[in-house]
C-alpha cells in the first residue's frame, strides 16, 4: 500500500507537538497545576515550561528516569517544600515492593510515580495539540526498543521507562478525534472504576470472594433488563468478554432450550438446525455457529433494504423454504444497530414472525443498546421487550471502559441449566450464605473478570439522564455531520436519508474523479482513495477514521460518534482534514 | 447450614482492627509516610494517630466527605505548606471532570483521591491485622446500602464513598492469609500495569489501535512457547479470557484440525466424536464440549491413580473401546496441576499414546504452566513440548492479576483458518502496514480486552529468575505445610506423599471424632466439619481457605499456595487457626 507521508516524520519526531503552546498558556495551566497533589504537578509545570522537552529527546533511548528530582529543581520548591522523597528508582526493584519486609515507602512512591505518568496521559489525550497516534510499522517499533523479556530483572527506573514507552506509542483512543472504532472515549469515572477493579483484583464466580460486585451485577442487570422493558425487570444475564461472546451465549441457550439434550448428546442427537440474522450483521454471528457445532453453512443470511435493515418478509421465506427442506429453524438474531450502516432491524415485525413459527428471538443490541437511554431515540429498539435475549455492550455507545457486555435472557434459570457442570470445588452446597448468588455455574467461563464496577460507578455518576444527554450529544453531531456533507462537493452518501444511529457512510471523491464517467477505471482509483487517506491519517497523528468495502460498494469510509468529547469543530476538522490528505489523489 | 459466629460480630463492628497499632508505630510509620506524593501523606498519617476512627464509623452510613480537608487540618500543614486545592466534591459532578472545559484540575484533584482510596487499601491488604474480609450475608448487604441505579446523578463525593465502601467489603485478595483460590495475591508492578491498561482503554483486534500491545503478545507469546520447549518458539497462541477459555479454543481447534468442513457443514457432516480427560480434570473440559455441540457424554473421564494422575494404560483402553463402538477419538485433555490435587498427569507417556491413534494433545497447565518457569519443578511438565496445544494461566501460579490466560498452539495459522470470518469492517486486506499483525481474526471474540501488559512488564520486573524464585518459595511453603501437619494429631492426609504441586489436601478432625469408629456416623459429622470451619473463617475474617469433597471422599480443605506474599508464620497460623475454629465442633 502507498505510504504516502513516509519520510516527512522519523522516529521520535514531531513528538513536541504536544509543548507548542506558548509561554502565555503555559503559565496559567502551570498555576492549575500547582493545584494537583501528586508528582503531576511539577511534570506539568516542567513540560509546559519546556523541560518537557527533555523527555521529547529522549523517546529513541531508555533515558536516566530521576523520579521528580529533575523537575522539582526548577519549579516544585517554589509552591511546596514538603519532603517528596527522593528514591532512586535505577538502584530499586520490584522485589523491594510490597510484600518486601518495610517496602510501604517504596510502594507509594512508585504507584505514585505510575500515576503521575498516567494523569499525564490523561491530559494529554483530551487535548488536541497532540496527536491521536504516533503510528510506526510494526517493524520499526519491534526495533525501536528491546521488547524481550530476559532471565535477569529490570529495575524499577526501567519498569517506569517502559510506563512511558508504552503509551508513547498507544492510540489515545479518548481523544476528541478518534472515531475509528464503535468503542471510544475515557471516562474519567469509568477509569477510576477500571482502578479500582484492578486493585481489588478478584473473580466473578462466586459471592465468597466478590461479594459487592456479585450484587452490583444483579442490581445492574436487572436494571439493564427494566430499561429493555421486561416486566419488574426480570430475567436472566451475565456479563461476557465481548458481543461476540454475548452472542455465542445467546444461540448456544436458544439451542439449549429447544433441545436439552444437546448438553450431554451433543449435535448428533438433534435435528439439523439453521439460524437466520441479517447480511449486515455482525461477523461474530456465523463464528458463533461455527464454534458451536452448527456450521456457519445453517446461517442463512436474510436480506437488507437499502437502509441495512433485515426485510421481514425475506425472513419469513427463508424460514419457510429451510422447514420446507427439513431443518429447524431455532434463532434469528437481529440487530439494533448494524457496525457499518447503524441500522436498526424491524424488531417488532420480526418478532411476530418468531412467534409464528416459536423460534427463539435474539436481538444483537451491542452497537444500539445505548439508544435505551434516550426518550429520543429509544423507539429504534421497540420491539427488543419481545425478544427472548438481547446483546448489549456498556463498552461502545455508553463509553464505559473495555471489556463490558452484558446478555440479557428472557427467562431466569436457562443458563444455569445450559451451562452448569456442579464444580464441586467451587460451587459447595453446604456454604453458609445464600447461593444464588454463586453465579459462576451460568458462564461458559470458570474465572470470570470483574466488568460490572466501572459501569456501576459511572450510571451512578451520571444517572441514566446523564447516559442520555451524552448519547443525544452524540447523535446530533452524526446528524451535523450528515447534513454538512450531504450536498458538499467530493463528498458522496452511501446511503440516503439522515442517520439513524451516530454512523454516517460515505466516499470522499477528490478533484480528479469528480467528472470521471462512472465507469471501471474509476472505481478501481476510488477503491484506493480511503485506504490512502487512513494512511495518512495515522502517519500524520490528525485523526482517526474507518473505511471498509461493503457488499458491491467499494472502500468507504464509516464515521461513528460515541466519545462525549467529541464537538461541532472536531467534526469539521475531520471534513477538513479528509479533503486535505485526499485532494491530490 | 451452620453460621456459628453469627451474633459475635455485627454490621461495621470490628472494622477497628486496621487501627490497632500502637502509637509508637504510627509514629514511625507516619514519618515515612509523610515522604509521600499525593494525599496519601496525610491520609495515612491521620489514620495511623486515629483520625481514621472517623471513617471506622461512618461504614454504615453514606458519611460527608471532605476530601483532604479534615486530616490535613490536624497534619498536613506539619509536613507541607503546599496548596493542595480544597474542592468540594459535594457540588462537584461526573460532568466537572474531562473532557468538560477546564475540567483539568477537577479531574486530576478527583483522580488522585480515588488513587489515594486504592493505595490505602493496598497498605491494608498487605497488613495482617487487617482483616481478609469484612463477611456479610448477600441480603444484610444489599439492605445496608443503596446500591440502586437512579435517573439522577450523584456528586463526585458520593462516588468517593462508593468507592471506599465498596472496598470495605471487598475481599483482599492480596492478603498473606488469602489461600482460597488458584488465583492469590496483588502484584505491584502487575497492579501498575493494569492501571496503565486500563489508561490505555484499547483493544486487541489490530495493530492499528493497540500497536505496542499486540507486539507485547507477540513477544511473550513465542517466550511462552519456547519455555514450554517448541523449537525456536515457533507456533501461535492467544489470550484469552480465562482458562476455560482457552480448552475451548483448544478443543475447538483440535476439531477443525481433523475435519475442517465441520467449520462450515456443522458436526452433522463429520462422524462422532470423542474426547479424554481425566476424572481429576477441570469442569471446563465437559463446560467446552457441550457448547461446541460434541456433547459431555462424549468426554469420556479415564481413571487416575490414588495421587490424581491420569492412567495412561486406562487411556489407551479407552480410546480403543471408543474405537470399536465406531467413534472418532480427536482429542485428549491431559491436565498439568489438577484443580484440587494438583497433580501431574504422565505427558511423556500420554503423548506416546496420542501420536499412536493420531489424537491432539492439549495440555491444560492453567494452574501447573508456572512451574515451567522453575529449574527445580520444571520436570514435572516433561512432555508438555510434545503436545498440540498448552493452556497456561499466568493469572495463577504467576501471581498476574486477572485475566491472564494464554492458549499456546503449536501449529502456526491453525487458529485463523479455524475462526476467521474476513470481516471487512476491521481486517481491511489493502490496509499500510503489516497485517500479520491483526490477530483478531484468530479469536472467537471480537474485541478482546488487553492482557498482555501486566504479564510482560511483570516479566521485565522480574526476570524469569524472579519468577522462579516466587515460585519455589510457594512450592517449599506447600511442603512445609505437609511435613508439619502429615503426623500432627486432628490432622488426616487426603493423600500419601509430599505435594508435587502447592495444594495440601487434608481432613481436620475435631476431638470429638478422634476416637470414634470409622462408621456412618463419623462421617455424617465429618462432612460438616469443614464448612463450618470455612463459615468461623469467614466471618472472623482472619484467613480463607477452600474445601470440597472429592469423588467418595468428603468435604476436606484443599490448601493451595500461590501468593508470594505468605511465610512459614501464615502457614502456621493457618494450621492453629482451623484448631481453634473447629475444636468444639
């Protein structure tokens, strides 16, 4: 592929974007920061000032790390004489943390340095000035540094250099203009949530040793499943790592409750079974019926319209040609929002058509499910509170940090039954507590990740009002974007009308195809024209935005808006930007 | 069942107990702590002198929180003159922090409180006047609180508190006295790494948004490989979210491997098929094979010895007989650590009998796979480098926080050609860089959540040597809790011989039984003891261990050792404090 910015930056360049401001700013940030508890204080005033530039240089070697000696010199005795302990990290190692015999000191002030480094971040990403990604080739970064991991310890200075490193390189995935993915934004009480997960480090499988989580699950999930319109919000759930498995879960309890005896008899035992989800739905559907034993062959893809949505009418003949041929239709997995178009599938009139014919009715919500908190939009999902189970990721439209998806089942008990194996290691009958809430039986999973706090955390820092005017926000801008574009020169809609979720589709045509006649030699330069504008993008730090080909359309690019952080001006900046990396092609 | 301690305790009664130092430790520690960045400084000072009295009683209800304020006016201005920020987080919400406009300070004064909760629970965690858990019944729990999800926001005060009280409830999993799972103990640098991750917020699919992680595991993945023995590293591998996970993906591979059409055709166009583990194998085997639609009557369970190790002349019986009743064996589950016994099936032998019959190999190592890592035990997973596919867990015997799974497979590309889909959404083919690095197409997920970092930068900490060193402290601790129970009086062997593993499985038999007949009735009682043992454990809060029963034999502990931060004193006051707590009974 073309590589086309190749040359204008080298490795570790272009890395003092994020020091231009000027003095001016500089300083009043710096009496902010002064403000902060923490190292980040004097960090930030050293990197405003231009001490930052120290570390800018030293982006191609390990450099010395000196704690915040080096900073405090120059700027922290002004506004603090505590004592910060001056440890030097190059003669300390992990073995002198806790649980080492007196290494509470030690531990503090290397958590705290870790912290400092990721408040660091934290600012960096929300401001534009710095790039969205410092992107080299795979290669370049394997050599860059030495990655390898050796017989004989690192010190902590270096554990500290590779904190740096590492996000030196990461995408900021938080940043007001990344939109490459259905998942973006840092909530900050969302990332509070993630660390405190982490410190309190335990496992979902039983009430014993994840009491809180264990309930906060149950309060959440039935909420989840009140706002899907369940009566009382009863029902059944858990949360997975990932839709894809939420999915998994849904056809595997679908094919439970049809036919029992798949558990102990497996596949040989039951008829012949086929699936039906739409041509615009999500590839995890068919990996799912491959891992299952049912053959991605027995997923019949249905019809869309124009618009992405399934057909209903093309459902109900599929269904009646594969009776017809002697399978058994046993779930339709429709979708509430599809990856590339955010189209939402006829739920309701779907949901007829498997009451007709009783087969189980999934709805794949893990794009939509966020519109359930919106009086706005939430009728795109009527509907769902017919369906038997239902898919829905925190992790995208809601912004809660990854991994969190949740599959909410209709009916209480089935994926206990479908699942359970009565580990007797682990799920005793004679414990002293109630076991109900032992709910690791119901996973496919033994060890299950605490997912639940971070969303716990933020639906009670926002309230489902604040989900709401955040996912509105987000919608209205795709809306801007829409009507900015939809009649603007070089740009082409891929599909008509405003949209319906926050994705927006389209080609930018640059000057030299505008008056090509539609014909092949076009299509074959406009096929390279997103590719080469991503390219740039990512070398270039500015933005980032998927594109893809889709059915007989070829390479377009696919906008998605679900970062809060996003505004009108980051949209027009996109516009901008993709008219200026594509002009010349 | 029993619940002997209820009424010696009482809701956010004995929560002093963290307090309990002398005030000449306070002292002492408060100088060091006073060396600290952040609000820690105070904060532990002031509950070390017993301002943290405050705190002990206001567990039972939503207490006013102040921030730094309340300490600092009795010590911080002692030890620093710097203006720390009083902000007010009862008129501060979710929408003060980023991305909202000068949202700066409030975000980092937020960010470092929530940080300055964590690490006070660090301190707690490691201090073994602290309590392991604060037990409550699921329903005085979900009564004490409002857990509930409303439409309206909360202050960031009222966040604060849900944090700390969240922990007060939360099991310290990292405590020396914690032995209740595979999966113990809080790493430093692992817990550093997972805060980064979650900084980080990404996902593995692409190198395009996850660059130096998917390098990572590119990295610690061939380490992985060589270290089990693969020449040169060479195979692929994944990981995944949880060990049983991982069998599945092994199993699920393993199929493909024999009959690739079934990817596409189902298990109706493939003949029966049949799996081996052993009786001794985890739940997760039997969990695998009923969703991949292969049925758990298909897992045939081979018998082990008296020590928990797979017989491999029954194995070969087996597959023979499965043979001859027309099945296809495909599949055979050795196990590398057993969940209860923690033994060590014969690989050598078990390989020689699947190259025989042409049968995959899988060794599940999720709890064993560390051994490798020692020069002292790692013969005992002889044979592992003859096997198709190892399950290893670094999230066990390693100490990694959780999830750290990783199926290993020694075939290069089996894994793509087995799950992918080409969704053209993510896995675009004209895309600037190297796309032998998108390794989301190898998963059955789609997103998959980053857990690499904390492995690798563990590693760097560490240095192989490091781990090994962790790892035999374990080992030789597991040994000493045999040899000083094996003859104690009370104490009864589960099995002959010093443990190959750190599970130590044995009956405590309280004064009463001691001298009865080995009859029904001896049993009856038996069978309570350890339960009950378990419930006092709990709700004394001083240790936690697991019991089960075990084929004929009934309810036993099962002591497993994995936490680096346990000495000969905690195994000693393990042993006298199952005599106390079960003398009576």
């Amino acid at each position: 592929m073309a590589s086309p910015g190749s040359g204008f930056w080298s490795f570790g360049a272009e890395e003092g974007n994020r020091e231009s401001d000027n003095q001016g700013t500089a300083k009043a940030w710096c009496q902010v920061a002064q403000k902060f508890t923490g190292g980040i204080s004097s960090k930030l005033c050293a990197m405003l000032y231009g001490e930052g530039e120290k570390s800018k240089e030293s982006t191609n070697k390990e450099e010395i790390c000196t704690g915040n000696q080096g900073f405090e010199s120059s700027f922290d005795k002004k506004s603090c004489s505590c004592d910060k302990g001056e440890l030097n990290f190059s003669l300390l190692y992990s073995t002198d943390l806790l649980p080492a015999k007196n290494g509470e000191a030690e531990t503090m002030r290397f958590l705290q340095q870790v912290i400092d480094i990721l408040l660091q971040y934290v600012v960096n990403t929300f401001d534009r000035s710095n790039k969205v990604i410092d992107f080299h080739y795979p290669n370049e970064l394997l050599q860059a540094y030495n990655w390898e991991l050796s017989d004989q310890p690192q010190t902590l200075e270096g554990i500290l250099l590779n904190c740096k490193t590492t996000l030196n390189y990461a995408v900021k995935t938080g940043h007001p203009r990344y939109f490459n993915q259905l998942s973006t934004g840092l909530d900050m009480v969302g990332l509070a949530a993630d660390w405190l997960t982490s410190t309190a480090n335990t496992n979902m499988f039983t009430y014993e040793i994840a009491p809180v989580f264990v309930l906060l699950e149950y309060v959440t999930l039935k909420k989840m499943r009140e706002m899907i319109g369940w009566p009382g919000g009863s029902g059944d759930g858990i949360f997975s790592p990932g839709g894809a498995i939420s999915n998994l879960y849904a056809m595997l309890i679908a094919r439970f409750k049809m036919f029992p005896e798949v558990k102990e008899k497996g596949m040989a035992a039951i008829p012949r079974l086929v699936a039906f989800t739409s041509e615009h739905s999500h590839f995890s559907v068919k990996k799912g019926a491959a891992a299952l034993g049912i053959g991605t062959d027995s997923v019949i893809l249905i019809k869309c319209d124009e618009r992405g949505k399934m057909i209903p009418s093309e459902l109900e003949r599929r269904i009646i040609e594969a009776k017809q041929k002697g399978f058994v239709p046993f779930f339709v997995s429709s979708t509430a929002g599809t990856t590339v178009y955010g189209a939402f599938d006829p739920l309701v009139a779907i949901s007829d058509i498997c009451r007709k014919y009783k087969i189980w009715m999934h709805v794949d919500a893990a794009w939509g499910g966020g519109l359930l908190m919106s009086r706005k939009h939430r009728w795109k999902l009527n509907g769902a509170d017919r369906a038997n189970s239902v898919t829905w990721n925190p992790h995208k439209m809601m912004g809660v940090p990854l991994q969190c998806s949740a599959l909410l089942v209709r009916e209480e008990g089935l994926m206990q039954s479908c699942n359970q194996m009565h580990a007797s290691y682990l799920f005793q009958q004679d414990k002293h507590y109630d076991l109900s809430y032992d709910t690791g039986d119901k996973a496919l999973q033994c060890g299950r990740h605490v997912d639940i706090f971070k969303l716990w955390l933020m639906w009670r820092a926002k309230g489902t009002t604040g989900f709401e005017v955040q996912i509105d926000k987000c919608l209205d801008l795709a809306e801007y974007l829409y009507n900015k574009i939809k009649n603007r020169e070089g740009f082409e809609m891929v599909i008509d009308g405003k949209p319906q979720h926050t994705n927006v589709c389209f080609w930018y045509v640059p000057p030299s195809l505008r008056h090509m006649e539609d014909n092949e030699e076009r299509m074959e330069r406009l096929v390279k024209v997103a590719p080469v504008i991503k390219a740039r993008m990512m070398e270039y730090g500015t933005t980032m935005v998927s594109y893809q080909p889709h059915g007989d359309k070829v390479n377009f690019f696919r906008m998605v808006i679900s970062n809060p952080a996003a505004t009108h001006q980051d949209i027009d900046f996109l516009i901008e930007e993709i008219e200026r990396l594509g002009q010349d092609l």
